[in-house]
C-alpha cells in the first residue's frame, strides 16, 4: 500500500534540532572539563578533589545519555524541556566551580553561555529567566565554595622580621614563589577561557551563517516558485477562456468541412477530398484536446493520475506522441539494468509536458539525424533525457528557461517549456536544459517514483 506520512510541525522540527545542538554542546563541555581536571590535577600538581569533581562530570554524562535517548523518541520536544536541560547545565557548572574556588575560579565566565544558548534557542522571556537563574548561582558560590589549595599568595607577617632576618627573607621568597605560581594558574586558566570560548563563538557563527544561507535560499525559491505559480494560474485562465471561446468557431469549422466532404466526393475531386479528410482530423484532434483541457481543469493530483508501470507508461508517451509526429525519427534508448517493476503515477500534466519537450526536440532537430529519447532510473527517481541535433538553445536564454515564458521567433511566447518546468517542479520532480558540445539541446527531468510498502 502507499505510505503516508505525516507532515511534522516547523516548531516540533526546529525544537528538536535545538536538543541536538545541546546534545552536541553539552559532549563538548565534558570532554573540555575532562582535559582542564586532567591539566590541573596531573600537570600542574594542584590538589582538587578529584572523586567529586568526576562524580560532578559522571551526572552531566549520564544527563546526555538521556538527552540522546530523548532524541530517538517520537515525543515532542517543547521548549520548556529545553530550558530545564539548560538549567541542568548550569546546576553541573556549578558543581564543578564549587569544588574549585567559586567564584574566584578564573573560568568562572563559563556562566555566560547558558545564558546566550538560551536567548539563541528559546524566546526573550526564558533568556532573562536563565539570567536569574545564573546570577543566582554565582553569587551563592561567592559565599559558599571550596577554595582552591595552595595557590592563593600569602604575605608574610612583619612580626616574623624580629626573629631574624634570613627567616623573614626565605618567607618572603616564598611569597615569591606562591606569587608566580598563582598567577601562572590565573594566567592559564584565562588562556583555556579565551580558547574554549573563541572556539565556541566560531562554532556558533559558522553553523549560524550555513542555516541563515540555507533559509535565505529557501525563501528565493519559494518566491520564485510563488511567481512561478501566480503566471501558471494567470495562463490557465487564459487557457480555460480561449478553450471555452474556441468552442463555438471549432463546432462551425467542423460542420463546414462535413459539408464540404459531401459536395466533393472522392471519385471525383480525390485531391479535395483527402485534404478535407486531413482538416477534419485535425479539427477532431482540437475538439478533443479542449475537452481534455475542460475535463482536468480543477483537478487534484491523486483524482488525475493513477499508478502505473514506469516502463508501460513511457511506452504510452512514446505512442501518444507518435500520433503527433509519425514521421520524426526517434532513437529510444532504456538502461537494461533497470528494475521493470518500478511504479510512477501517470498524470496527464506530466503526460502533456514529456509530449511538449518531444514536440519541441523533433521540431528543432535535424530531419534526418532525429532525436534521441534514453531513460534510466533506481529505486527512488527515473531520469528521463531528450536531445536534438539543432542548433541549441541561445546561451542569453538559459538562464530564463523555466522562470518565465521565454520569447520564440517561431512559436509565439513559447509558454509550453515554462509550463513545463512548473508542471514537473509540482510534481516533486527536476528538469534542467543546456546545449550539447557536439550540437543540440539535452533536457533533462528527474522524477520521483512510487514507493510501494508490502501490506501487513
């Protein structure tokens, strides 16, 4: 049976990829802390208190761990689920500056990010909540934390200097010592805050101008395809009008070349005859092309076309579009490694436009060299190429094809091509056209194919 599936609100998708850039965050704040405690325990000999910084770091992961799982589940992901996860972030930031001096921890800037991600991902009012939330925090680590050992410079008393002065020097070189090695500490760990926080904001602003240039080019495709639409429904009420006023004339014409077969008979006037025999077919073959145009008109696209065998269907093309042209010569082509069991719903638009580019092809290609029709496709698209032997399409006008109705020195305002692509782009499909290097003009239509699931 045919999958259906069902559209997911913008807002569910944008929340969800919100979490994920979370996710992909909060992975990078672990191992960032990971290698700073390593630093600090292991290179620089500061004494932390290992077992509950990693305990500290081990509830953040396990905190990840569920956001993957949230992930992979169907639910949807609101905005509030997302401020409490950042909330979580700053309670484990906080963990971690507690058993490391609070507030007078050099990194203690790393507040400042929940509170940016957050006014990036989530409306104005979560923002100042995070602010107060965070302002919070830090004050209470001002008052209440684990100061870091050893590090912070101690004078000496002046008192010392009365039991002897080699004693008062060798503490004031102590002081020295316990000076610079503080501030070599505070001196890294501003360097790590500098790094860490300029590789972030690089992250961000990289991953923002992709997603501002992919909107940006989806929102001028969907203005193009907006104006595109606007002049595909100004030409088919123009059609719909010229149909219903070509009515009348075409009745009257057809009455008339009636006539005309019975006041010239064939045995007498055969030359006559036959060309009134030719005006009478062709004044059919209008009469029911004003009916196809009445029949379809208002039509959706599952009421037009049904599902059918990729390889009957173009076969049908090819055999409606031979009634048209017999005499133009065709070189089909189809990859005989293609599956014959592949499905593509037959509508009749997609039907009109494949006979369009055919009657264009076999109308600016050579007599005698013909065109060319090859098709091949997989389990998701066919590719459909038609190529003439002509002098191609003019390079001034490539750029127009398909956007807007391009001027045609022998067919009028040559709408058909623009119809066209408007009619496969509907459809879900591609058509691209450029000029071959050896002569002639390619075109090219991707089409997505049926998708069959085996009933349960």
């Amino acid at each position: 049976m045919l999958s259906n599936v069902t559209p997911i609100p913008k807002s569910e998708v944008s929340a969800r990829q919100n979490l994920r850039w979370l996710f992909i965050l909060r992975n990078m704040m672990v191992l960032s802390e990971s290698i700073l405690i390593f630093i600090s325990a292991y290179l620089l000999n500061i004494h932390l208190p290992e077992q509950q910084l990693w305990l500290v770091i081990t509830a953040i992961f396990v905190v990840n761990i569920y956001t993957a799982m949230r992930l992979d589940a169907e639910e949807l992901v609101t905005q509030l689920e997302i401020f409490l996860q950042l909330s979580l972030d700053v309670l484990g930031i906080a963990g971690l500056l507690y058993f490391t001096g609070g507030a007078s921890n050099p990194i203690i800037w790393v507040f400042l990010l929940p509170v940016i991600i957050t006014a990036i991902m989530l409306p104005p009012s979560y923002a100042w909540y995070m602010v107060i939330f965070t302002t919070s925090i830090y004050t209470i680590l001002v008052a209440y934390n684990v100061p870091l050992p050893s590090i912070e410079p101690h004078a000496p008393s002046p008192e010392i200097n009365s039991s002897g002065m080699s004693s008062y020097q060798i503490l004031q070189q102590a002081h020295i010592l316990s000076d610079k090695h503080y501030f070599n500490l505070h001196m890294f760990g501003m360097w790590f805050g500098f790094v860490f926080s300029a590789g972030l904001v690089a992250f961000f602003v990289v991953a923002l101008a992709k997603a501002l240039k992919v909107q940006e080019r989806n929102l001028a495709e969907a203005r193009e395809s907006a104006l595109r639409d606007e002049r595909v429904v100004a030409l088919g009420t123009l059609a719909a009008s010229a149909a219903h006023d070509m009515g009348t004339p075409l009745g009257i014409i057809a009455i008339v070349a009636h006539e005309l077969e019975r006041e010239y008979p064939e045995h007498r006037y055969p030359d006559l005859y036959q060309k009134t025999i030719i005006m009478q077919q062709q004044i059919n073959r209008c009469k029911e092309t004003l009916s196809v145009m009445s029949a379809s008109a208002g039509e959706m696209r599952a009421e037009s076309g049904s599902s059918m065998l990729l390889t009957d269907y173009i076969d049908n093309v090819v055999m409606q579009w031979r009634t048209h042209q017999p005499s133009a010569k065709l070189n089909f082509f189809i990859d005989p490694t293609v599956a014959l069991d592949a499905k593509i719903i037959a509508e009749r638009t997609l039907t009109h436009s494949i006979i369009n580019i055919l009657n264009n092809a076999a109308e600016a290609t050579q007599p005698e060299l013909g065109i060319e029709f090859y098709a091949n496709w997989d389990e998701h698209q066919a590719t459909i190429k038609i190529r003439d032997f002509g002098s191609g399409l003019p390079p001034e006008l490539l750029e127009f094809v398909g956007k807007q109705p391009v001027v045609s020195k022998k067919r009028g305002l040559g709408v058909g091509l623009f119809l066209t692509y408007s009619t496969i782009s509907h459809l879900g499909g591609k058509i691209s056209l450029y000029n071959m290097e050896t002569g002639g003009a390619c075109v090219e239509i991707t089409l997505p194919l049926l998708i069959i699931e085996a009933s349960l």
